[in-house]
C-alpha cells in the first residue's frame, strides 16, 4: 500500500539560493551533506511566510517493527518560520503518523509538529547549529520508537494542549462548586484577542444574583474513569468529540455528566437565563491519572459548554424542561436513560486551562520549605519595617499561622520600607499587615490569625490570651524593654528578638531555649560580651545609634536612615534562619555582618552559655557559666595572689535585675600580694568609655569583683565591707546600686547593698 503524505505548502521549484533565508540555506546545505537525509524539494507558505524543506529522514538505529509505528524511513518538513516565536518547526508528513509524547499542538488536517526541544528558542539559538538540528531530528525518532521519549521520572504528560483562555478557580473551588447556595461568576482579567485571555472564578451567593460586569456562566464538577499516560491530545470541539477522546482511552463523559447534573439540580428545579444573555456552562473536570497502576495525580480540566445549565441538562437528558414554564428545568426521574446523541453530542464546547489558586499547603511545596514546622504557632510582635518583612515572608512560603500585635500606625516615612503602601496610611499596622497576608490566600479557612492594636507588655487580657498555645513569639519591635520583659515573665512561649543594627549592615537573632531554661535577658547580656571581646564582629556593629532622621513632632519620633534593600536582605536571612532553628531545641544567639563593598555575608555564631542567678537585697543578680569561667581564670592564673577589677553589666531598674556582662581584668597599677588587692586605675576610664560605645551606652559599671587565695570561703571580709559602703556612697549619687563578686575556690560571693550569699560553683 502507497504511503499517503499530507500536503504542507507549496512546491517552490527553480528556486535561487538568494531567494532562501540564510537559516534555510544552512540547514538545506546540512541535508545535502547527511547520509541520514535525502533531500525531496523545497515549499513555502505565503501567509504566515514560512520556508520549508522536505526530506526523508532515514535511521536504521532502532527495530522495524517497533509498537509505537516510527519507521526507519519518515518524511519530514523542516519548516522555517521566522515570525514564530519558535522558527523551526519539523512536521511529519505521513497521514498515519502515531500519537506520541511531545508533539505540538497542531490545527485539524495539519501534519503533526514534533516536539524536539523542551527550552524556548532565546535559549535554544544560543547553541543551535543546522547539525545539530538534523542530529536532534535523529534522536526523537529513535527515543519515540523505542519509548524513552517521556522518561519514569517526568511528569505525566497533559492531556490537552494549552489553550489561550485561562480560569483560576479559588483553592477551595471543589467544595464551594458542590454548595448548593453558592453561584460561580467568572470575571475577565485579561485578554486583548490575540494572546491569553484570564478569567478569575468566585463563588458568590445564589441570591445575590449576577453581578455586573461578570460573565454568565453555571458550573458543574464531576470525576471521570482514570486516564493512564499517553500522548497530548488536540482539543476537542464539541461535547461528543470529548466524550469519544476520553472513551478511546478507557474513560468516559457522558455518564458522569447526567449524574452530576441530576445531583446538584434541587427539587424546586432550576431557573435559566434568556438566550439573548448567553448563558454557557464550565464543565469542570477531574480525571485521575494512573502510572504502575497507581493514581499519581488528578487533571483539572475546563469545557466551557455554549449552554446554560438547564439546556445542557435538557440535552443529556438528566433535566427536564417544566411544561407552561419559561426557562425552568426539574431533574428527570424517568426511568432508562433518556439522552439522544444528537441532541448533546454537537453542543460546542471552548477548552479551557484551568489554574487553581494558590492555598498554603501548595504554597509550602513550592518554596521548598517542606512540612517540617509548617504547621507552628506563632505571635509576630512589631511589624514595622523587619517585622513586615518577617511576615510577608512567612505568609508567601505558606509557614505557620501568625498573629501580628503592634499598638503603632502607618506613618508616611514607614513607606519606604514597609510592605504597606500609601492607602495603608493612618491604619493599625498590625491590621493592615494581616490583611495584606491574609490577601494571599483568601480561600484559606484553617488560619484564623489575629491583629492587636497593643503593646505586646501590655496588661491586657487579649494580650495575655495571645500567647496560649502557641509555640514562639517573634519579637521584631526594636524595643529594648520587649526581650527583658519577655525574660522574666512565665505565661510567654519560646521567645526569639530579631533586629537590625542601627547602621543596618547587621542583623541579630537571639533564640531561646525550647525549654525556656536560658532566655533572652540572659541572651542579651552574652550578645554584649561578643560585642566586647571577639574582634570578629568589629568595634563598628552598633555605630550610628545616636543618629537619626526627625519624622515627627515629638522628641521620640525618630527613624533610622536604612534602605529597603538592606532591610530585605537581613529580614530573608532572618525569616529562614529563625525557621531553620526552630527544629533545634537549643537556643541560639548568632549575628550576620554584610561586607558593603562586596555584598559578603558573614555569619558570627556565639556559643550560649547557661545561665545562672541569685536573689539579694530586693535584687536578682544574673550571670553565665563562660562569665564565671572568665573570673576563674583570672584568679588561677594570679595564685597565690589575689587579683581583682571592675564588673560590667547591665542594671534594670524597673525588673530590678543586674546582668554581669564581662569582668574587667586588673589595671596595671593595682597591687596584688597573698592576703590582699588594691585595685588600680590606669586605663580603667578607656575601657569604660569603649564598652559604652560599643554597645550602644547600655553596658556600664556596676561593682566590683576581686578573688580569694586557696583555703579563703567567698564571704566577705572586713575589709570587704568597708570597701562595699564606700562604694555605696559612691553609687547612691546616681541612685544606683552597688555590687561586689569574690570568686574562691569553690565559690561565689556575691554582695549587694549590705547583703551577701554564696554560691557554690
């Protein structure tokens, strides 16, 4: 039996080379050259103008006999296009040509368009030669005979080729579609006739009517028999041709369809619109799609049906249209199946992709953030610049449910690193925060999140309640009292304080402990240290806290000059970081520090130490094993001699707390025997100063520390007290006051007003 080709374009005999686009003239001299091709003649398409070359394409690589039908020998036209956005094109003549994986959509009676490249051609001409075109020829038909094609670890295949027209149904569409109060509208979004036109779905109340400027449309959503891969379809034109596609390969329409139109029609029936309204129908439906005879995934597919509901129904013989009654249809009960092939079968239908919004399970998978956490509970405190930034993040990745508490409103200056715009000027912060997160998934019912116009200490019963059951507090409020006042309170769960440096340029995550056994007042005062001692984070990290920019009337409306740019980048690296940890029981205290002139990040990760207090004379003195470690040291390297400094720290008044920071080592004139220390004062006003101006003016003097010899309790002495009520005298100028640590073997003295215990170390 002759083979039969299909004719595509026309016979462009005598041509002259100059007549040939340079593409063309290359591939064509490719042919000539390729014992693999066999040049037949050259065609050309006036409209679009395309220039095609025919060949028979031999390969004797694979089986003769092979299931799929590829033979050795295909007839192929290498069509050049220019105007598409793809310009090469390879048809199949053959008018038997299979069905394969990875073919173009093609209209009725066109060749099929092989499918050779999975990139776009701005990508592909990078590297394209007219060798390799005619090699990747060769591949297909080689991979296509021997079913390597579409490999395991694909994804199954679509079953229908793109349309132009696009709906995106809300996440919650298969529920909403089976409410019987519910009506679907579809407003149009986009389309300018040429390219994709996007419609958007809602589900409004039934009794609410159409709203104006929406389309008139019902919808009915059914499941269909599974589907197995296979190859793209071309799309269906007609309910009958969709039904016979799904039926050529196991599945079926027509059945499922009278079954859900029975369903979803009430008893009292249903009204239709007049005809001069053009009412349609989307047809949505599911079709399971099984691999190694399991459902692997479910296709969404949209049929729009130029019928309203009950015509459609009429037609299929699931309704019935009322006698005397105008446009109303009841369900048919009638028994044996009443629907006649020609009356449903050339009802036109419009393919429609369908898209489904986005909800926060799908929003986890596609940021990679995986399950681990997803699920946590939390209370965002302070969503100004960083705090915003925090939850717009976590909102988008679909990670946690937050309540947002900030007692501030949007200011004009907050625009220019606020996720807010202008319209927000004047709102709650934390309300219009949680609108703009909420915004993201407006189908999304599991999230009931919560915005509080408070403070987050404020003493108020929605505060408090906040906090129940939930699993970490994020505090974002640049508030220095916000992380002491979490420290000392019970009712708080697992508390994190996020900033920014005032310069901007470094970041700071101080995480408790799952446990809450080392909490962030005792994670501040190690954070200082660091800012003390380790020379990595540099005498610069806290620069530029004395300045500002006045955005208001009052002394205290003062706002950092900072760039969203920085304010971005650090509240990315916070956000993940903070969720990376959150797996990890420990707490954690690290600092990140961006290299201005490169864009390096350097993270600087400080060890936590546990931490340890006393309560003496109204006042709780707090301070960490590596803090005493320091003291000890310094008094085994001076025995059999005392030796002794100064303490710095932090002293709350309001908490009544005195958080020891670090140990000043002793000054270079003091003096030091086996029973005694005279502490000095050379250099001691530098290293003030310079703690000062390395954290900011909130590390200062507050006592004394000095060591006993071996065989000496860390009681205070004689000579002690005398020295401690100097000092008092001394401190009660500022009202503040006085400690004095001595450090025995085994023991730490610790002395406060005229009251001392020792601690057992």
């Amino acid at each position: 039996m002759p083979v039969e080709y299909i004719p595509w374009g026309d016979i462009l005999s005598d041509y002259q080379e100059n007549v040939l686009q340079e593409q063309v003239k290359q591939v064509l001299d490719a042919c000539n050259l390729a014992p693999s091709f066999e040049l037949v003649e050259v065609r050309t398409i006036a409209k679009p103008f395309s220039q095609i070359i025919i060949v028979d394409a031999c390969d004797g690589s694979f089986g003769p006999r092979n299931e799929v039908g590829i033979r050795r020998k295909e007839r192929l036209a290498l069509t050049y296009r220019p105007s598409s956005k793809f310009p090469w094109e390879v048809r199949a003549l053959r008018l038997d040509f299979p069905s394969t994986m990875h073919q173009n959509h093609v209209l009725a009676g066109e060749p099929r368009s092989l499918c050779l490249y999975a990139e776009q051609w701005c990508a592909v001409e990078r590297t394209w030669t007219a060798e390799r075109f005619l090699v990747r020829i060769l591949w297909w038909l080689r991979e296509a005979a021997e079913g390597r094609l579409h490999h395991a670890d694909q994804p199954i295949e679509q079953l229908f080729f793109s349309s132009r027209w696009k709906v995106v149904l809300p996440s919650d569409h298969e529920k909403m579609a089976h409410d019987a109060s519910k009506q679907l509208h579809l407003s149009m979004v986009s389309g300018d006739g040429t390219s994709s036109a996007v419609l958007r779905a809602h589900f409004v109340d039934q009794s609410k009517g159409l709203h104006q400027g929406v389309v008139n449309c019902s919808s009915v959503l059914l499941t269909v028999p599974s589907l197995g891969n296979g190859p793209v379809e071309v799309f269906p034109r007609s309910l009958g041709s969709l039904h016979d596609l799904l039926a050529s390969r196991g599945s079926s329409l027509i059945d499922p369809l009278i079954k859900e139109l029975k369903a979803i029609v009430p008893a009292g029936g249903i009204s239709g619109l007049d005809d001069k309204e053009k009412p349609s129908t989307l047809i949505i439906v599911y079709i399971p799609r099984t691999r190694n005879e399991g459902v692997e995934e479910f296709d969404v597919h949209g049929f729009v049906v130029s019928a309203s509901l009950g015509v459609l129904g009429e037609r299929c013989g699931a309704l019935f249209k009322a006698p005397g009654q105008e446009n109303v249809w009841y369900q048919d009960i009638s028994i044996g199946n009443q629907q006649q092939d020609s009356f449903w079968r050339s009802l036109t239908v419009d393919p429609v992709d369908v898209r489904i919004a986005l909800d926060k399970s799908k929003a986890l998978e596609l940021s990679g953030v995986g399950i681990n956490n997803a699920d946590i509970k939390g209370v965002l405190a302070g969503v100004g610049a960083l705090g915003s930034s925090l939850a717009n993040i976590w909102a988008r990745e679909g990670w946690g449910d937050w309540d947002y508490i900030d007692k501030d409103i949007i200011e004009p200056h907050n625009i220019t690193r606020h996720i807010c715009s202008d319209n927000a000027i004047g709102y709650s912060k934390a309300e219009a925060v949680k609108f703009l997160c909420d915004e993201l998934y407006p189908s999304e019912t599991s999230c009931t999140s919560k915005a509080l116009v408070h403070g987050v200490n404020d003493d108020n019963p929605s505060v408090h309640d906040v906090f129940i059951g939930k699993d970490i507090l994020v505090d974002a409020t640049t508030m220095l009292d916000v992380p002491r006042d979490l420290g000392v309170r019970n009712d708080v769960p697992r508390v994190a304080s996020l900033f920014l440096t005032p310069s901007g340029k470094a970041s700071v995550m101080l995480l408790e402990s799952a446990t809450r056994a080392l909490r962030c007042s005792a994670l501040e005062s190690q954070y200082y240290r660091a800012l003390l001692v380790n020379d990595v984070l540099g005498g610069a990290h806290l620069e530029g806290y004395s300045t500002g920019l006045w955005v208001g009337g009052g002394c205290r409306d003062v706002s950092a000059a900072i760039s969203i740019e920085l304010i971005q980048m650090h509240g990315a690296i916070l956000a993940r970081q903070l969720r990376l940890s959150l797996g990890n029981p420990s707490a954690r205290i690290c600092v990140w520090n961006m290299d201005d002139n490169s864009g390096a990040i350097d993270a600087v990760e400080i060890e936590p130490s546990l931490s340890r207090r006393a309560s003496v004379a109204g006042w709780i003195v707090e301070w960490d094993e590596e803090f005493l470690s320091r003291l000890q040291n310094l008094r085994f390297r001076s025995l059999p001699n005392e030796t002794g400094g100064v303490l710095l720290g932090v002293i709350d008044q309001k908490l009544k707390t005195i958080s020891l920071v670090v140990e000043v080592g002793p000054p270079t004139d003091s003096v030091s025997t086996t029973a005694s220390y005279s502490r000095g004062t050379e250099g001691l006003l530098e290293v003030l100063q310079e703690s000062q101006r390395r954290t900011a003016n909130v590390v200062n003097y507050v006592g004394e520390w000095h060591s006993h010899p071996l065989g000496i309790s860390a009681r205070p002495s004689t000579q002690d007290r005398e020295q401690m009520r100097f000092l008092k005298e001394a401190m009660s100028v500022d009202g503040m006051p006085v400690l004095m640590l001595i450090v025995s073997e085994n023991s730490l003295g610790v002395f406060v007003e005229d009251e001392s215990i020792e601690v057992s170390i």
